[in-house]
C-alpha cells in the first residue's frame, strides 16, 4: 500500500474477496487523506459497536446496529471502491495500534471428535454441560478436539472437558477458538508492524504519514469524554468523600479494605494505586483486534475509551498510602518496601514507564487469591457478598435483582452500569469500560446535580 | 519480593564458633560456613546443569548450545544484597559461582531470548529484544494461606496436623497436570518451611504464553473474593460439579476431610468453630435446628465417638435428608470440604513468565531444611519435620569420616534419598524424553531441508 499525494489514481479494479481476511497490505496507492478519512470512519463504525455491546444488545439488534454503521460510515460514491475503503481502513488502524500489541503464537487444529470417542466421554461432556447450564450435549452436536492452550478463556472459565492435554469443545464454543487465533495473529502482524514503523518508516515519513498516524492514536476521542475539565486534580482529604460518592464497587471495596485492614496485597495496591493516580490515554486497541471478526464479536465486550485517572498526584499518593500502611507496617517499612512501588506505578522508578490505569476488561480477567481484594466484584464475589455490598451502596432489592441477572449472565460491565444506573438515579448510556470512566461520569452528574440546586 | 525476603533475620547467627566444637554433633543454623561446607561437598551441582540444559548439553547437532546460558539465575547473599540476572556458560561456571559467592537463597528464572547477562547491550538496540521466552509452569502454595482454616499453628509455623493441606494439594495439583492438561515431567519440591512448589517441565509446559499460564491457574481457582458478611469462600453453583472438581472431590477433598482434618483440626468443637461452619448454611431452619442440638449435648459426652465427627454426620445427614432440599443447600456439602480443604495457590506466581522461585536444595535461611524433592506418589508419608537440615548434613558428614569419596557425599547423608527422588522420578524420565524430542525435531528439520532441495 503506498500513500500519495497526486489526485486519486483509479484504485485497482482487480475484483476483490468480499469477505477480506486482512492477510496482507494491498497493493494499492492511497490519498494522503483518504488516509486518514477512512480511518476515522472505521473508528467510527468500531465505537459504535462498542456501544452496542455494553449496553447489551441482542445479537439481532446487533447485526441491524452493524449494517447501519457500516452504511453510514463506510459508503463510498464509487460502489467499487467501498472494499478498498474497508481493507485500506484496516491496515491503517492496524498502524495506528501497532505500539501496543501483544505478542502470541499458535498452530491451528480442528479436528472433530469420531462417534466412539464422543461414546467414550459423554459423561465427562454432560457434566460439563450440566455445571455451565447447558443442555446436554448430543450425538448430533459436532465437537472438536483441540490442544488446551488454544482456548484459554474456555480452560480459565471450566467450561471445556480437558484430557490428556486436548480440550472438547462444542460446536457453538468455536467462537472463543477463532477469536483466539485471530487476536494471535492479528497481534503478531501489529508487532512485525511496530517493529518496521519504529525503526524505518517513522523516519521516512516524519513529516507526512507520522503526523497523521500519531494523531490517530491519541486525538480522536468518543464525544463523551473529551474534556476532562473541572476534577482534574484531587487531594487526600476528598477521598473518602468520592470513594463513597463515586467509586465503581470494584474500587470502593478496595479502599473499603485499605481502611480497615491499613493493608492490602500487591493486586490490589496495583489495581487502586492506578485508578487513583492522574492519567490520560486511549485504548481502541482491544476494539480494533477484533475488529474482522464482526462474526464471532458478539457476546464479548470490549473496552475502549479516553481514561481519565482520579487524579492524584505522586506526592499525595504517597501520603495516602503511608497514612493507611504505617498503621499497620510502620512508617520505617512503608518507606522501605512500599514506597518504591508507588514511584514506580507513577514511572519515576524502575523501568520508567507511566502505567495506565487497568480497564474493566483487565479487572475481570484478572485471577484474585485468598486474602486478596482485587478483581471485579461482579465477577470475583461470591454471590451473598455481591448483594450484601450492592445494598450497602444503596442499590434497591430490585435493582439488585437486576444486577445479578446480569451477573449470572456473566455481563460483568453491564451488571455494574446497571449498579451506577441505580445509584446516580440516571442513566449511563455508552456503558461502563473503565473503572476511571465510571468516575468521571459519575462526577459529570453529581456537579451538573450541584450546579442545578445552586 | 517474597515474604520471606521481608522478614528480619534473628536467629542466623547465634551458633558463632559452631565449628571448633568437639564431636560430631553440629548446632543448629545457618551460616556463611555450613553453606561453603554444603555446597562444597553436598550441593547437586551438576544435576541442576543436567536439568536446566534440557537435553541441549549434549553433543548432537539438534543441540541449542545458547540454551543454559540464556537462564536467568538470582542469588541471594548474606547481607540482603539481591544479584539477578546471573547467567552461567557452563556446569563449572556455575558450580564456581554459587560457590565463590555461597548465596544463602538461589532462584532460578526464566530462559531470556538472549544472555540475560547481556541485556544491556541488547538494550541499545532499542528492539525489546530481551524478554523471557521459556519458563517452567510453576505454582507456589503456602500454608500462611491456609491460617483461616487451620487450628494447630499459624503464620510460618507447620505440623503433621496441617501438613495434610499441602498433601492434598500435591494430589489435586498433580493429578490435573498429568490427566487434564497431559504434562509428564512434574517436580514437587518442599519449600524448606512451611510450603512447597511445583515445576512443570515438559517443552510444551514451558513455553505457554502469560495468557495460558493464567488460564491454567484459573482452571484450578475456586476462591471468591469475599468480605465478612459471610465466610463462604467458595461458591459452587450449576447442575453438576466440572469433572475435574468433582474427581478432586471423590477422589482426595472428601477423604482427608473426614478422615483427617475433622479430627486433626478439631472442627466442630468449640461453638466458635461450629459456627464458622454453620455459616456457609444459607437455611436458617438447618443452621438452629443443628445449632440447638449441639448446645444441648455439649455437657454429655460423646466419649466413644469423636466430637468433630458426629456433629459432621449429624449435619450431613439433616442437609441431605427430604426436607431441606431447597436450592442453595444442594452445593453446601461440598462447599464446606471445599473451604476446608482445596488448594490455595499464588495466582501470581504461576501467571507470568518472569516470575523467580527458589530452586530445589537450597537451604531455608530461617530453618536450615533443605529443599527437596517429594515424590507425588508417596507425598503421604512426606514429613516436613524430619526433613534433614544443614547441621544434621554437616553432623553425617562428620560421621562418615574425611574419606574423600568426591562423586556422591550425598550418599553418605540422609540427603541420598532426596537425591535418588530426584534422579529417578524427575531427572531421568526428564532427559530421556528431551533427547528424543531433540532428535525428532532435528530429523524432520533434516527431512524438511532434504526436500526443498528435491524442487
């Protein structure tokens, strides 16, 4: 794919897959704004599905949501050219995430399990079934055997049978499979991307393609949350005030435990220390992954959004954290043990990087011990504790209810817009992603409350 | 940093001198000079090379000879003073390192995708390229984890009564290792204090990504996190138990909970201790009618029948008896042995790659036993109490004369049996299979090779 800056040169009228699998970067010349025009579009057409997800839309309201977007962002005035626009819009966003990618390898292996061996373990298959509610599996049902490590969210949720190292998984669990290969090779790609950009083609295109790309990366914010005026700073003494106020349950429960026990474990001084520092970032990474596979997409969720951080400032931190832990470890071993890890989270120790505060998506899949505190109470909770502490916070016993189907569901984030719902007593369309966004939309309400009786 | 890193050092150094006493009798403890002694003579040395090589020490051509040298060693020296990123090019490198330097504590990290002693000048190539791309599966369980269900000791402290957690765990651990995910190459090894770890060593364990070695943790997780609004730490909803939680249960929960930790532990009776159990009991008609009972007979004593176990069957039977059969008790049989019983893991240890854990036969600082190897199939009649120590080494030593026989001292210690553990049922089976994967790849890379000439 080459940009160039001359009037539009027919793009190839090679008939193009109507389904494109992204493989590789077309052979296509690219207007320098076009560019950058159908990447914002397609940003556009993935926010919106992020919106619909959080909000839960059923998979057919889903498919209509899909078609709109799509109509509206990706059409094109010449019919030809709108599978250009789709691949070319891929690849540039594929550019624009590139620095954050993960790296991951796998070899593909589906193979159907035969009748005897079905015969074999449809006990261990039934169990299975029976302990995640499904029904029981049958002969008809078409399951495949594959290695265990290529289905890691089944493997962490118990939800395949695991033998001898190959996991069974049912016709309609194909879905966690292929998005797992996808995000692999997709992550792979942008790493090999990353690698290029940084070391050659930044430089090559410092004064054209990297401005643009550096733009997309960190200016095009959802209309919701570009400007995070008015608390942008906060200090030690409000805490409580806001814990109470406006703390998503995932962070009042910590520092709920910080006050009590003056202590808490590496998790969760990793999961509160950052919601609570000051930062801003963007993260459409985990969105534009699974991007092609509008598919397999529906039923997960993903975060992306402009995080805003509570705000407090390293020294502030610092104090807080040693007002709690002293109490307990004394001053001399806070100072000495803990205090090198605050510094770090705020990338003025070790490797000096400015950690970003953890989105809801890293909270759930996060896997809390005993003794720890950390994790996503709507995930994490045993389901006594998460009503007890849902009616601590005020939510009513059929806003509970509510929350708790959503629960059972395993719709962690939408269980907890449907608690700040109840809570703030308005609603909360785009959704819950981020612990940091719930606390900014919270604060948004409760000032513009403030502002109406003043 | 681990606890025990965190912990002051009292009680090190109060055998000054130890050396100049008559007899064989060697006092208790840890220090600079037992350690040179151990590792002088008693320390397997080459076995952890053997280990670590992975087959790639040898001589043929398949051979990665980059390989060791690629692992991250740590030690840890007298003073507190933390060295990581040691690596060593050879067996006798690394035996003259660790004995030059006698940590008191090695661990031993990942296999980095360059000489993690290098990783500097790598740095400057501003590539990222040094980053673990090997490490065993490893989990760490504690027993300090255990104190909410434990009565005999807390905090660092173990006996034979608790030590049956840990002998639960080895079963469960290892037997989903070696039948669910299909491992094979398992080392169980005694933390030297209050808890053990376990290695998974087969090529496929080894090189799981972060995402896997979470899943797998999480396949084996079963606690909630909780407040104190209930003690219900662990919440078993569905139809059916998942195979391997139900296999757990049948095969090694239920039968140490009644047969062992009811009694050892003295359950149910204290009302303080019953109550804590009444609790998971989501049925107030169960928990009074129980409670009213066991109120009642506390003055008349049971004396034939164990306390702990009659109040067990009593409950048992009224939870499973037609009238209480509401839906939440379904599960609260299980619940309850589950809380009592099921392992404990450090997710954290086990989810990265770049986690350290201190490598087998070190000696614990604090207790001065060694680190050795427990054969899973026989953890039964592991005991942590008589495993040897430091001083009980050097005293064996001792005894045996100065007859310089250089190859096996162990042998001539209560550390031969250690060491036979680890040969037989880890090490051997271990390089066996190494040089035959060794072999395979390098003969379909010859295959491989062989027809891209033949187009």
């Amino acid at each position: 794919m080459e940009a160039v800056r001359s009037q539009r040169k027919s793009l190839s009228n090679d008939v193009v897959s109507t389904l494109p699998l992204y493989r590789s970067a077309p052979a296509l010349e690219v207007r320098l704004e076009d560019f950058e025009l159908f990447a914002m579009d397609r940003l556009r057409v993935l926010k919106g599905i992020s919106d619909g997800l959080s909000r839960g839309k059923k998979p057919e309201e889903m498919d209509n949501l899909v078609e709109d977007l799509w109509k509206a962002n990706m059409r094109h005035p010449q019919a030809s050219e709108v599978v250009n626009k789709d691949i070319i819009s891929h690849f540039v966003l594929r550019l624009v995430y590139c620095r954050t990618a993960l790296m991951a390898e796998f070899g593909l292996s589906y193979k159907a399990v035969s009748n005897s061996e079905f015969e074999s373990i449809k006990d261990k298959l039934g169990q299975v079934a029976k302990s995640i509610g499904q029904p029981l599996p049958t002969a008809d049902v078409i399951f495949y055997k594959v290695p265990f490590e290529e289905v890691p969210e089944l493997v962490a949720g118990r939800r395949v049978f695991i033998h001898k190292g190959n996991a069974y998984i049912a016709a309609n669990q194909v879905v966690s499979l292929v998005a797992t290969q996808f995000r692999s090779h997709l992550s792979k790609a942008l790493s090999l991307t990353n690698r290029k950009w940084t070391s050659t083609v930044r430089e090559q295109e410092k004064d054209r393609l990297a401005p643009i790309v550096e733009a997309l990366s960190t200016s095009y914010l959802g209309p919701d949350y570009s400007q995070p005026k008015g608390f942008s700073e906060i200090s030690v003494k409000d805490i409580n005030e806001l814990a109470k106020s406006s703390f998503p349950l995932c962070m009042r429960h910590l520092f709920e435990k910080l006050r009590e026990d003056h202590h808490l474990k590496h998790g969760g001084r990793m999961q509160l220390g950052l919601f609570l520092k000051m930062h801003a970032a963007i993260n459409l990474l985990d969105i534009f992954v699974l991007d092609t596979v509008r598919d397999w997409i529906l039923g997960h969720q993903f975060p992306w959004y402009t995080v805003w951080g509570v705000g407090l400032k390293l020294d502030d931190a610092l104090l807080f954290w040693k007002a709690e832990f002293s109490q307990k470890v004394g001053a001399e071993r806070f100072d000495k043990e803990y205090a090198y890890s605050i510094r770090h989270n705020y990338g003025r120790e070790g490797k000096r990087t400015d950690y970003t505060p953890y989105s809801c998506q890293k909270i759930i899949s996060s896997t809390p011990g005993v003794g720890d505190h950390h994790g996503c109470p709507y995930r994490h909770f045993s389901e006594e504790n998460l009503r007890a502490a849902l009616s601590k916070m005020g939510v009513n016993s059929r806003g509970v209810e509510d929350v708790m189907d959503k629960v059972q569901n395993r719709h962690y984030q939408l269980a907890c817009t449907l608690t700040f719902e109840a809570v703030h007593g308005s609603s909360c369309d785009s959704g819950i992603n981020h612990p940091n966004q719930y606390f900014s939309d919270s604060q948004k309400i409760l000032q513009s409350k403030n502002h109406s009786t003043a | 940093m681990t606890r025990e890193e965190v912990e002051t050092r009292t009680d090190e150094m109060e055998i000054d001198g130890g050396e100049q006493r008559e007899g064989d009798a060697v006092p208790e403890g840890v220090n600079a000079n037992y350690l040179k002694v151990y590792y002088g003579k008693l320390f397997p040395h080459a076995d952890m090379f053997k280990w670590m090589s992975y087959g790639n020490d040898g001589k043929h051509p398949g051979c990665d000879q980059s390989y060791f040298v690629r692992r991250e060693f740590s030690f840890t020296l007298d003073n507190d003073i933390y060295l990581r990123f040691q690596s060593f090019n050879s067996a006798s490198e690394l035996e003259n390192s660790i004995k030059e330097k006698c940590p008191v504590k090695i661990d031993i990290g990942p296999v980095y995708s360059v000489d993690p002693a290098k990783r500097r000048a790598y740095a400057q190539t501003g590539d990222n390229v040094f980053t673990p791309v090997e490490r065993e599966l490893i989990f760490d369980i504690d027993m300090t984890d255990y104190d909410d269900v434990r009565y005999c000791c807390s905090g660092a402290d173990v006996c034979l009564d608790c030590w049956p957690l840990m002998t639960i765990a080895i079963k469960v651990i290892d037997t989903a290792l070696r039948d669910d995910f299909g491992f094979n190459h398992i080392l169980w090894v005694y933390s030297g204090r209050r808890g053990v770890h376990c290695w998974v060593c087969d090529e496929k364990a080894r090189r799981l990504t972060n995402e896997q070695r979470a899943a797998i943790a999480d396949y084996f997780r079963v606690y909630k996190v909780g407040n104190e609004n209930s003690h219900k730490k662990v919440s078993l909803t569905g139809l059916a138990l998942h195979p391997f939680l139900a296999r757990s249960y049948t095969e090694v929960l239920r039968n140490f909970f009644e047969t062992k930790l009811l009694s050892s532990q003295n359950l149910f009776s204290s009302e303080e201790r019953y109550e804590k159990i009444l609790d998971m009991i989501p049925d107030e008609s169960v928990t009074s009618e129980l409670r009213g009972k066991w109120q009642e007979n506390r003055r008349s004593s049971i004396s034939k029948d164990d306390i702990n176990v009659a109040r067990w069957e009593q409950l048992k039977h009224l939870l499973q008896s037609g009238k209480h059969k509401g839906q939440g008790l379904r599960r609260c049989i299980e619940e309850i042995v589950f809380s009592y019983t099921y392992p404990r893991l450090d997710m954290e240890v086990s989810k990265h790659m770049n986690h350290l854990l201190k490598a087998p036969f070190c000696v614990h600082p604090k207790t001065g036993r060694v680190c050795v190897p427990i054969d899973p199939n026989q953890c039964e009649d592991f005991d942590p109490t008589t495993v040897p120590t430091l001083s009980k080494l050097l005293e064996e030593l001792n005894m045996g004369g100065v007859k310089a026989d250089a190859d096996n001292d162990w042998d001539r210690t209560s550390l031969g049996k250690s060491m036979r553990i680890f040969r037989t049922t880890f090490l051997q089976p271990l390089l066996k299979s190494c040089k035959e994967e060794i072999e395979s790849a390098y003969s379909s890379k010859l295959q491989q090779s062989k027809n891209s000439i033949s187009w």
